[in-house]
C-alpha cells in the first residue's frame, strides 16, 4: 500500500487491510490514524518534514507482508541483545538479564501533542505495543543491543517501542537498524528514564542503500538524569530522525553527538526539539556530517526554554564538509524564540565547508598521496564526534 493511499483512505479500510486483532488498544490506534490523516502527509513548507525528502517516498507501492522467519545474519555479539524481526519481539535471538524484561505494552500513552505524521501512523499500524523494563538500581556491565531486522522486499513494518529505565540505574542502549530490503521502516522507541538514572544511547543506522527509514524518538528525563546520546547515519536512500527530548526535572542533563556520512544520492536528516522544562538543566549537541556525490544532508535542531528552565544550560554546533560540487547541505542550527526567561547560557553555531586545498597539498609536499592527504583531512574532520562514541560501539560502526 502506498503512503498516499493511508493518507485517503477511509480509517476502516486501512484498518481492514492491516488486519489488526480488535483488543483495548485498538480505539487508540484509531485515534492515532484519524489525527495522521487530520494532519496528512507532509508537504514542502511542513514545520518537521520539509526540508526532508520524505515527499519522493509517498507513491511508492509498499506490500503488507507480515510474513516472518526469513533469514538475515545478525552480527554476532557477547552483549545483552532484543531483536524485533518484520516488527515482532524474537525471544529465541534475544538474551537478557533477570533484571530486564520484554513485555506487551497493554496500556500505551498516545501523545495528545505530537504534531509528527509518521509518530502517529507509527503508533497506528504497529503490530504489537512493546515496553522493554529495566529495574530500579541496576548497573548492566554490558551494553543492550535493540536490533531491527526486516527482509521482506518492498513491506512497510511500524513499530511503537517504549523503554522504562529504573531509578538510580545506570545501562547501555545500542540500537541497531539492520534492514536487508528495499522496503519502508517506521519506527518509534520511546525512552522513560527515571530519578537518578544514567543512559547511554547509541542509535546506528546502517541499512541497505535503497530502504526508506523513520526513526521517531522521545526521551523524558527526571530529576538528576543523564542521556548521553550518539546518533550514526550512513546508510539507506531516505533516513529521517527525529528527537524530541524533554528535560523534565530538576538537574537533567542531555548530550547528543551525531555523525552522518551520506554518499550517492542518499538523504539523511537529523531533526531536534529539544525542551528544558526544569530548574538547572544542561544540554549540549554536536553534529558533524560529510557529504558527498550528489548526496543531501539536513539539520534542523531547535531548543525550547520554558519559563521553568531558570538556570539553563545550552550549546548547539553543527560543521558540514562538503566533498562534490553536486552535495547539498541544509543547517539550521537555531534557539527556538519562545524563550520565557533570561537566567539561561545558549550559545549555537554553524559551519559548511570544503576541504582546504592548502592543506591537501602541504600533506603531499610531505610525501603523502593525495587521495590519502583528502582521507586524513576527512578522518581529522570526524574525528571530534566519533571519537565521543562509546568503544563498543566503534568497533561495530568502523569508526577509526
């Protein structure tokens, strides 16, 4: 089914073709569906989706197939490890500690704000709720891998995952999208992180070069929390990530750091909205990207201070390299203006740029080739972001 079809059809033929089992959710998912098509597919001038691309991926012929059991090797790893497969938990490739349990969301919240298309369609067309619950005071000494696999060509799958990190726990979050077809992936991963409670969150988008991904995620943060998040994008045609973080209480502190390398005619785009919502919060966010061929990259990063948010702490950088003369950078990297308060530090910047040609030649007066001197000016270049990425991490991504 195409996306512009779900966009036209009547809710009950969408609903029908889905073949969703009717239980105590399903007026919920109803609901999700009705606001998707109040709202409709977003255009050129939409707030969120833009800038994005997401328009050349609305015709295209999607099957419903939900078939499972197909094979794709999944990396092998020592850590803890999820794996939903074609949207469905895999508890026979899933290893887990006693303390972290995989369960059927029986009462999922629908966000009465959200203004976010795909949240919504996410949130409708998913094939189970599911919450992935870690206990109170845990420190796990490996990280937890969230895998998505899904090898069925031309399908759609949407997900709605939401994860409870316990108070005073401390873990590791690896999400891995492994899509192996040219299909559509639409997901949304939830992130509920209690008092006292450090995470860190490590989202690598890897996929095949002609697959179509929406990441959607929402993080809350109680008093005293940490979220370190990294966030990797190189493969798939069309990726779009889009984080909306609230720090809701008293000294929550946020880092994103993200590293995008999008080649050929590839388009990736990192979207934030992100809200200090309580007394003494600190956040910081630092995006790199190298861009090349004919290849697109966006950021739309935007920082909200309610007039809760006394004592405020912000910082925004975003540097684009630009590797061809046909690669194309939007950057908007901007405080939003509704700002309540003035007892706040906001500091945001900009940078698009090609490699110095100075520099390339003094390497290759000192004997280096030049494709080897543009190689280290790149690497330098990423460098201040991939090296942030936890160890584990790095060794799964290639990052030097």
């Amino acid at each position: 089914m195409k996306l512009t079809q779900l966009n036209t059809l009547a809710t009950d033929k969408v609903v029908a073709h889905f073949d969703f089992a009717k239980n105590d959710v399903t007026h919920l998912r109803i609901e999700a569906l009705e606001r998707f098509k109040a709202l409709g597919l977003p255009m050129a001038k939409h707030e969120i989706f833009g800038k994005t691309g997401v328009r050349t991926i609305y015709d295209v012929d999607y099957l419903k197939d939900f078939k499972v059991g197909c094979h794709c090797e999944i990396p092998k790893s020592d850590n803890y490890r999820i794996v939903f497969r074609k949207g469905f938990f895999s508890p026979l490739q899933s290893s887990l500690p006693d303390c972290v349990k995989v369960r059927f969301e029986t009462h999922p919240q629908l966000e009465n704000e959200s203004k976010n298309p795909f949240y919504l369609l996410a949130f409708a067309l998913n094939r189970n709720f599911y919450k992935i619950e870690i206990e109170a005071d845990v420190h796990l000494e490996k990280p937890i891998e969230i895998v998505y696999v899904d090898e069925i060509h031309a399908s759609q799958n949407h997900m709605h995952v939401s994860v409870f990190v316990g108070e005073g726990s401390k873990v590791d979050i690896f999400e891995r999208i492994l899509i192996e077809s040219a299909s559509f992936f639409n997901h949304t991963l939830a992130l509920h992180v209690a008092t006292r409670a450090q995470v860190s969150h490590v989202h690598e988008q890897n996929a095949q070069a002609d697959t179509h991904i929406i990441s959607n995620y929402h993080y809350f943060q109680a008093k005293d929390t940490k979220a370190n998040i990294y966030a990797y994008e190189k493969g798939s045609n069309l990726s779009i990530s889009v984080w909306d973080i609230f720090l809701q209480g008293e000294n929550a502190q946020m880092d994103f750091v993200a590293l995008q390398l999008p080649t050929q005619e590839q388009h990736l785009s990192t979207i934030i909205d992100l809200h200090h919502d309580a007394p003494n919060t600190k956040s910081s966010q630092l995006i790199k990207q190298v861009i090349n061929d004919a290849a697109k990259g966006v950021v739309d990063a935007k920082v909200v201070v309610s007039k809760n948010g006394a004592g405020t702490k912000s910082s925004q950088l975003c540097n684009s390299l630009i590797l061809s003369d046909q690669a194309q950078v939007q950057s908007f990297v901007k405080p939003q203006l509704e700002i309540f308060i003035d007892d706040l530090e906001a500091s945001h910047g900009a940078t698009v740029g090609s490699l110095d040609e100075d520099q390339i030649y003094y390497l290759m007066s000192r004997g280096i080739h030049y494709e080897r001197a543009r190689e280290l000016l790149i690497d330098a270049f990423s460098k201040q972001a991939y090296e942030r990425f936890p160890q584990y991490a790095r060794e799964f991504i290639g990052a030097k």
